[in-house]
C-alpha cells in the first residue's frame, strides 16, 4: 500500500513538472496539459510494472492458468460500471453547458470538489479493500467481516465529516475559485447537493472497495446501471432542465 501511494506522488509530480514546460514552454496549451497527465500515467504503470516482476512471476505455466473466462466477466461487469458512471456525469455536464458559461463553470468547480471529496473515501475503500483480499485468501472470515463493518463506521464518519468541511468551507471559501459573483451565486445552488451527498458517497465508495476484496464486481456494476437508467429517465420526463435537475442527474 505505502508503495502504491508513493507511486501515485510520483506520477503526480511529474505531472506538475511537465505541465509549466509542455503548456508554457513548447506553447502546446490544453494539448500540452493532456500529454503530460498521459506521461505521468505511464510513469505510474511502468514503475508499477517493473516493480510486480520483481515480487511474482507474470508468465503462466500455460494458456489455461490464465483463465481469461475469469477475466473477462468481471471485465465486462467493471467497464459497464464506469460507463454508468461516466454516463451520469457528462449528462450534467452537458446539460450545464446548455445553461451558459456561468452554470457550466459553476458546475465545474463543484464537481472537481466533490471529485476530490471521493478520492479521500476511495483512499479509505482501497485500505480496506485489500485488507479484506487478504483475509479472503487466508479464509479468515473473521476479520473480513470486522473489517468490513469497521471501514463502513469509518466511511460514515468521514462522509459525515466531510459533507459540514465542504458545507462550510464552499459557503465561505467559494472566493478561492472565482471572484465573479454570479458563478459564486450559482455554487451556493449546488452546495447543498454536494455537501449532502457527502455520506452517500462515502458509503457508496466503502461498499465498493468491500466487494472488490470479496472479489464481488456484479453487485457494484448492477447498482451503478440502475443508477444511470435512473438518472436518464429523470433527464427525459422533464423537458425543462435547472440547476437542481443538473445535480440530481450527477
């Protein structure tokens, strides 16, 4: 785990570095920006590559060890939830940009925020994800599920946590984002959304990394497609679209 994160610091850095010089420097702009989030990610995979042939042996004695069966269903199952997910998304997305500038820049920066609130509830659903692999594989069962109920107290308690730190700090620091009063007034809109939905994403994050350690991905990929077609019936039943529709759809 301590060297995963590291790794992500890495590539982070590197991504920092290389923005200023392919953006500025080489005059690339928005292309500029986007090769070096490439770059860095393939910094983070080679490194990661390189450091797994050190600790297993990646060739299979034979075809069937690899069991690509096994592969390819709960392949199949994760890319459909990141669709659904990426599906829900760019509909708000897209319906904010319909609005103006100033809806679509005010949903920006309440998405990256709440982006950002889930990568400290993922960080927790990780821990707790291999955590409960490991126990899987010891077939201590046991202490996958104290594991489980533990991470799920946690999850609520952070979600909790961070749905009054967002509240407070977006209604007080939304300055720190933009100074034009409009997209301030249009963020304390979406506010609501993203601080409530706090300990529901928590929650949500928490469940995932549980059933990924029990190696369970139908039940992840099941809820996020009922969660899209929910979110696209609400987005054809009403044919005038707000600010509030935007962030139910998110």
């Amino acid at each position: 785990m301590h060297f995963s994160y590291s790794n992500a610091v890495i590539g982070d850095v590197a991504n920092i570095i290389l923005d200023p010089i392919l953006i500025f420097t080489c005059k690339l702009g928005v292309s500029g920006a986007a090769i070096a989030h490439i770059l860095s990610q393939y910094l983070i995979s080679i490194i990661l590559l390189v450091k797994l042939m050190q600790q297993v042996d990646l060739l299979p004695p034979s075809l069937k060890a690899l069991q690509f069966s096994h592969f390819l269903r709960n392949g199949f199952l994760l890319l459909f939830k990141v669709l659904a997910a990426t599906g829900c998304v760019t509909l708000a997305a897209s319906l904010a940009t319909r609005l103006g500038a100033t809806p679509m820049a005010a949903f920006q920066i309440c998405l990256q925020v709440w982006l950002t609130s889930s990568l400290l509830a993922d960080g927790l659903a990780v821990a707790g994800q291999a955590i409960i692999a490991t126990s899987f594989a010891e077939k201590n069962y046991e202490k996958a599920i104290s594991t489980a109920s533990r991470v799920l107290l946690m999850g609520c308690v952070m979600g909790v946590g961070l749905g009054l730190f967002i509240g407070l700090g977006l209604q007080f620091g939304s300055g720190v984002f933009t100074k034009d009063i409009n997209v301030k007034h249009v963020i304390t809109i979406g506010l609501p959304f993203v601080a409530g939905t706090q300990p529901i994403n928590s929650i949500a994050f928490i469940f995932d990394g549980v059933n990924f350690g029990a190696s369970d991905f139908a039940y992840s990929a099941y809820s996020m497609v009922t969660i899209f077609v929910q979110s696209h019936t609400i987005f054809f039943v009403y044919h005038t679209h707000t600010q509030t529709h935007i962030y139910t759809h998110m």
